[in-house]
C-alpha cells in the first residue's frame, strides 16, 4: 500500500435519520479508524432512539449497483451488512459479493429487532440469512436476543454464551463474537468463537448508557481494523475498547444520549 494511500471498507445497511446508527455509525467509526467508508443503503428507516415509525427498502436494483460500483471503483479489503430487512435485499447482497472479482472479508451484524423493540428482518428473511449470507462471512456478531432465536434457547450466563457461541461457529462455519451488553452484572461481556480457545472480552458497564447504535459502532470498529489488516482477535478486543469509549463519553442531545466518537 502507498504511503499516502488509505484502506477502504463498506457498509451495507439501513440509513438511520437520527444519525445514531445504521450506516451513519458506520461511516463515523470507519472514518475514526482512517478508513476510508463507502456505503450502499438497503433500506430508509425514519427512526429516533426511542422508536421506529417507518421503513422504506431500496428498489433491489438499486442495491446492486450500489455495492456492484463499490466494488469495481476501490479496493474494499471489509464488507459489514447490518440492517438487511428482508430475503429479496440478503439475495442482491449475496449475488453481489460471490460475483465479485476479488471477495472482501465479510462481518454479518445480522440486525434483527431495534433496541426499542422494532422489527428489523422480516421472519422469512431469516432462512436466506441462514442459508445465504452466514456461511460466506468471516465474522458474525449477533447480541443476546439474536442468539437466542437462532439457537432457539436463552443464553442466560457466561456459560451459556461461550456453548453458543461455539454451537453458531460449527453451524455457520465463521467466527462468532456474541454479545452480551444486556446481561445483568456490573462488566459488559463479549464472547468470542474462532476456533481457537474461546476469548472473552470485558469492559465495565456505563452508568445510564444508551445503547442505540452501539452494536453497529462495535461491528464497524471490526471491519475497520479487518480492513487495515489486523487479525480477527486484535480487531475485536480493539473494537471492544473503541465502542467502551464511544459509551463512556456520549453526550446529551435534547432527551438522548448519542455515542461520541474518538481514536
């Protein structure tokens, strides 16, 4: 790589108009990491912290033109999907990546339900996420709940959590890191399944955190350091440290608290 040249990364998700999460956290961290974010959007989400009132998907063609262009103009080392809605988008993501000529490192946030409890993919997606896009990713990054349904049982401890993490690794055959910010207990805990020793990255838990964006933050942290080459343990414990920092130092707008971004 040139001396003056910078890695890019792309997100694929949902454009979030509070700028909390979705593709605009992305943008934020990719641009924090010095790497240089490209996006394509899959679907318009009229949204704030507390509440999701409309969703609008993109026209599918639309979508693959988006990451089709992407791909042809830069050299994208990182692809991260966050909200995908339904199976038609996941299809047009899939067909889009296996047809291109050089296939970046994958990391699948497989958003499911917004922190306010919204339904983000439609139950028939699931399958073509299931079946279509996991299997190609390097990473996956699913929280409690998404866990949980994918296993079809909670994960109530620890313990519970380093099995499912595991049990997902097997089924999908790419690392898993399971989150774990919404279990009781005074240090947010992160499990990591790669094939190696199971890892568990720790931070303590903020004090009246807001949680909006934050899972979107954590995987675009990811696909940062993938991009610029790090190795998949290092990206996600400096991945860890990047979303701890972003909790810790958030700032009050009006009735919310917004992540505040720094290297």
């Amino acid at each position: 790589m040139r001396r003056d040249s910078m890695p890019a990364a792309m997100t694929v998700a949902g454009s979030d108009s509070s700028s909390g999460a979705g593709l605009q956290a992305d943008l934020k961290t990719f641009q924090v990491y010095g790497v240089h974010g490209l996006c394509a959007v899959t679907c318009v989400v009229a949204e704030h912290p507390g509440k999701v009132v409309s969703i609008q998907a993109v026209r599918p063609e639309i979508l693959a033109d988006q990451i089709r262009l992407n791909l042809e103009g830069f050299p994208v080392a990182a692809v991260k999907t966050g909200m995908l809605y339904s199976a038609q988008i996941i299809g047009v993501v899939v067909a889009a990546l296996s047809s291109a000529k050089r296939r970046p490192k994958l990391v699948v946030d497989p958003v499911m339900v917004a922190t306010s409890g919204a339904e983000l993919l439609k139950p028939s997606a699931i399958k073509a996420l299931c079946e279509g896009l996991l299997p190609m990713a390097e990473l996956m990054t699913p929280n409690l709940d998404e866990a949980a349904l994918l296993l079809g049982k909670p994960l109530p401890n620890v313990a519970a959590m380093r099995e499912g993490a595991e049990t997902l690794r097997a089924r999908f055959g790419c690392a898993v890191l399971l989150k774990g910010g919404h279990m009781p207990g005074k240090l947010a805990m992160d499990v990591l399944a790669d094939g190696g020793d199971v890892a568990v990255f720790e931070a303590p838990y903020v004090k009246g955190a807001q949680t909006h964006g934050t899972g979107c933050t954590l995987s675009a942290a990811i696909t940062a350091g993938l991009a610029k080459g790090l190795a998949m343990r290092e990206a996600v414990g400096l991945g860890k440290a990047f979303v701890t920092r972003a909790i810790a130092g958030a700032k009050t707008i009006g009735q919310w608290r917004v992540l505040e971004y720094s290297g």
